[in-house]
C-alpha cells in the first residue's frame, strides 16, 4: 500500500517537473513558441510566432518588441538588438 502511495507521489513530482519545465507543451504544440526568422544588420531581428493549442501566440512586447503583424498562422514582431557582455562582463 505504502509502495503505491510513493510511485504515484513519484509519478505526480515527475509530471510537475515536466510542465514547469515547458519544453513538452512546446514540442505538442499546446503554448505557443517564437522563432527568430530573421537578423538585420543593425542586430535587430524578425521573430515569428506561432499559436498554441491552449494559449494565443506569445506577446513579446514585453521584451522591448513591436508587432510587425499576423501573416497566415504567424505573426511577426521586430525585436531589438540584444545586449552583449564585454571581455569584463559588463
């Protein structure tokens, strides 16, 4: 009885770890994802994002980028040029 109560606590743990991890509802389809499309010379780039089954298409505004648009299924945001750390670290 006690072995059952562990495996199925084991079988639950397991199972939180795998949805906080959020690659597997990535790799379903059930959250959407953005993928970078394309990389400008000023360093900017074009994401494309696509909708999940369970939630609408991600909003990276927060990150600091401007909605080019929906084209078909994707819809296109501009993001800006990522900051990079010098030889320093800073």
């Amino acid at each position: 009885m006690i072995k059952r109560v562990v495996v199925v606590g084991v079988l639950i743990f397991a199972l939180m770890v795998v949805v906080k991890d959020g690659r597997v509802l990535r790799a379903v389809g059930l959250t959407g994802q953005c993928s970078a499309v394309q990389t400008y010379t000023d360093g900017t780039q074009l994401d494309a994002c696509r909708a999940g089954a369970l939630v609408g298409r991600p909003d990276l505004s927060r990150q600091g980028c401007r909605d080019v648009g929906p084209k078909g299924a994707l819809e296109y945001w501009r993001c800006p040029a990522a900051v990079a750390a010098g030889p320093n670290g800073g």
